[in-house]
C-alpha cells in the first residue's frame, strides 16, 4: 500500500501550478480530475487512483486536484488522538443510499409493523433470535475464534456451556450484545464502554484480556497477517480523557433537522466504531467492543431490526476490505469516508438480507399453513407447537429442548416442555436422552 503524498501548504497553491509548463498542456486532462469520485463514482485512496489517471501527468498534482475537491466538501465530526486530529468526511452516494435503507427498513416501527405481519405465528421469534446469534458468532469469528457456525448455534440454541475459550469467545460476544440492546437508554460513558468490554471478554482465562481495564502502557499495535505494524495506537496516557471527550460528543444530540450540524445516526454510529477501534484502549477485544457501540447507538436511535441484522457476517467474509478502510482513513489525514464508505456497503447488504429473511418468513408461514390444513394437523396442534414444528421442517434448527423453546417462545418451562411431548405423542417429533436432558426432533418421516 503506498501512502498519499503530502500536499504543500499555500506557499504551492494548485492552480499555479497547473499553469506552470508542461502542465498547462494538458489543462483539461488535470481538471477532469478536479472531483471527489472517480468517473464510476467511487470515493478512492491514492493507492488505487494513481493507477487510473492518465499516462504522463504528475500524480502529485492530480492527488492535489482530488483532495481540492474533497476538502471543499469535508463535514468535520470529532478530533481524535494524541496530538489530535480531525476526522472529516464526504457524503457519498453510498452513503446516501445507506441511510435512506435504515429509514425505511430498520426503525423500530417498521419492525413492529413486520411483526404485525407475522401476526400470531410464533415461529418468526426463532427467526429473529437466529438473526442474534449470526452478529454475536460472525464476531468471534473475525477476531479469530475457531469454531464453526453449527457448531457455536448449537451451543447457543441448547444453552450449553462453553468447552473451548474459542466458545467463551461467542458466549461473551453473545451476551455483549444483549448487553448493549439492555443499556441503550444510557448515555455513552467511559464506564459504559469498560462495563460492554467486561461483559464481552470476561469469561475468557487469558491474562491480555484484562476485563474492563485500559491498557497502560504503549506496548500495543495492530498488526497485519504478516506481522507488520499497521497502526500504533495514540498513548496510553490519556485514554479516559479522550474516551470522555468521545462520550461528550456521541451524546450531544446531531438530531435535530434544523441544525447546522445534524449527523445521521447511521454516520455517527459508524465514526464512534472507528473512534473505539483508533484508540485501541483494550489490550485486546478493541473490535468486538468498537461494533458493539456502533450496535448500542443504532439501538438507542430507536433503529431496533438492527438486533437482527449481522453485520459482522458480513465482515468476516471481506477482512482485508475492513482492515484496508481502517487504514485509508488513517493514511489520508483521518479522512474517514473510506471507512464509512465500506460500513454502508456492508450495511445495504445486511439490510437486504435481513429483509429478504423476513418476506421468506411470510410464504413459508403461508406454506406451512396450506400444508397443515391439507395434512389434517391444523386443529391438532396449539399455536406454540405450530411454531416449533414449522421451525423444524423449516431446517432452522434441527434439536429442541424445554430450555430453548421457553427462550424462544416466551412461555413457561412447563408450557416448553409440554410442547415438545405433545408433538411426540403426535408421532412428529422423537426424543433423546442427551446427558441430563431430553432433546427432541423431527421424526425422518415428517421431514417432507
């Protein structure tokens, strides 16, 4: 990756260079680049537009004409570090798009009125708690957990006790989000974010974790898969103060459409992701703790479907992508587009599947119901045991038990219990004796 030159202050103003040989010759190629996207509308680093301009004009030159036209449309957000500097960003067309996708698909109206839709059908809170459990495991993942995705559903689903750190891992990820959903009337404070990192490495036996604790020292960096220093966090002397500084201006309402410096929340959500991850005020557990903010402040701008929609999934399958935005924005004088840049392509992606899973939800409730009707079974079974069984045949899970159909549905232990031994005395389910406790399943013949 190579660095943007640094551009020389009003002593070497643009324009006069420009008229100075043999750029004048080619006035009109320089000032084509006088824009903040490229010709297909994307908002690049150096690195990548350096390869794009034309053959025989000077890179420094056009770099100069990019930033010109940047910095004319820079917002400035909240400065960062030590010495600190000043994150700034461009509203993109991506952006825009984003923001315009969490208005109307993610607010929390919009959930309830998708609920509403549902109606009565229990079966879509097995969906929904499916949704929670992909954030808090794709999470894990991308720090470096080593357990699959059946595997970790399976422990969450059957409430199972954790036999690996890897496993300690999503169960803290797991609970750092229930955490940040159940905080999300609380304003931001520096013991809000030791309590969500106390919360989410607690249960992990390793001494670097240190739950809760800032790093003292300045022996912390983030390195790249071949061990080279990417970023070296601003010192460690001073990390409360700047965390306060951070939670002043996260509180500070951007909301209101009159002022002159209203933020989305969308935005200002993504830029205090960044802020936790630039500080780096863990020794480890920085990432986990930087997307559950954003999570938390998405929440506590009343945007609830996003407690179902995975961003890290997402993440996790483009890592180099996430890294690459964290470090444009650190190499380009804390312009931090390119991150937000990626944030809401990520975001648009997530919000579509999260969406899509909901419109599936409704044909298959409507399949179901025709199949019930025709099968005889309609009158048989109570509300809760038509939602288990429709989340069996749908394959969304394939083992129950009293404990997490009582999770799911929101009824008694009893009331889960019964369930299950109805749908066995109706020969649709079998059951196993799995250590301690019974586990039930679609019997091969109901499958179908």
């Amino acid at each position: 990756m190579k660095n943007p030159p640094k551009l020389r202050g009003r002593s070497d103003p643009v324009f006069d260079r420009l008229g100075q040989s043999p750029n004048k010759e080619r006035l009109s190629d320089y000032l084509a680049l006088l824009k903040p996207l490229d010709d297909q509308g994307r908002y690049l680093p150096f690195d990548a537009l350096r390869y794009r301009w034309a053959p025989g004009l000077d890179s420094n030159l056009c770099w100069a004409l990019v930033k010109k036209a940047r910095a004319a449309q820079y917002s400035s957000l909240l400065p960062l570090g030590e010495p600190s500097r000043w994150l700034q960003f461009v509203l993109t067309p991506q952006a825009q798009k984003a923001i315009s996708a969490v208005d109307r698909q993610t607010t929390t109206a919009v959930l309830e009125y998708m609920t509403g839709q549902i109606g009565e059908r229990a079966h879509f809170s097995y969906l929904l708690n499916d949704l929670i459990e992909d954030e808090a495991i794709s999470s894990s993942q991308l720090e470096g957990a080593a357990t699959t995705t059946r595997v970790a559903k399976d422990m969450l689903k059957r409430h199972r006790l954790p036999r690996t750190p890897d496993e300690r891992m999503v169960i803290g990820n797991f609970k750092m989000m229930n955490f940040a959903w159940e905080r999300r009337y609380e304003p931001l404070s520096v013991e809000l974010i030791m309590a969500m990192h106390r919360v989410g490495v607690g249960g992990i036996d390793d001494p670097q974790y240190s739950p809760g604790v800032f790093r003292s020292r300045d022996d912390v960096v983030v390195q790249d898969g071949e061990g080279n220093t990417v970023h070296t966090p601003p010192p460690a002397a001073g990390i409360g103060l700047r965390l306060q500084a951070l939670a002043e201006w996260i509180n500070h309402s951007h909301n209101n459409l009159h002022q002159a410096d209203y933020l989305h929340p969308l935005i200002k959500g993504i830029a205090l992701h960044f802020a936790l991850g630039y500080e780096h005020p863990f020794r480890d557990g920085n990432g986990r703790v930087a997307r559950a903010l954003f999570y938390w402040f998405m929440f506590k701008n009343d945007f609830s479907a996003f407690r179902y929609i995975a961003i890290s999934v997402l993440l996790r399958n483009a890592p180099v992508k996430y890294g690459r935005s964290y470090l444009d924005t650190e190499a380009d004088d804390l312009d931090l587009t390119y991150f937000i840049d990626f944030q809401c392509s990520v975001v648009l992606r997530a919000v579509g599947s999260f969406t899509e899973a909901y419109r599936k939800s409704l044909v298959d409730a409507e399949c179901f119901d025709r199949w019930l009707r025709e099968s005889g079974f309609l009158d048989q079974l109570t509300e809760n045991q038509r939602a288990v069984f429709q989340v069996a045949k749908s394959g969304m899970a394939k083992e129950f038990t009293a404990v997490n159909v009582k999770a799911n549905l929101g009824c008694s232990y009893n009331t889960a219990s019964a369930t299950l031994n109805g749908l066995v005395e109706l020969k649709l389910f079998e059951k196993r004796k799995m250590g301690q406790e019974w586990v039930f399943f679609l019997r091969p013949a109901t499958a179908t």
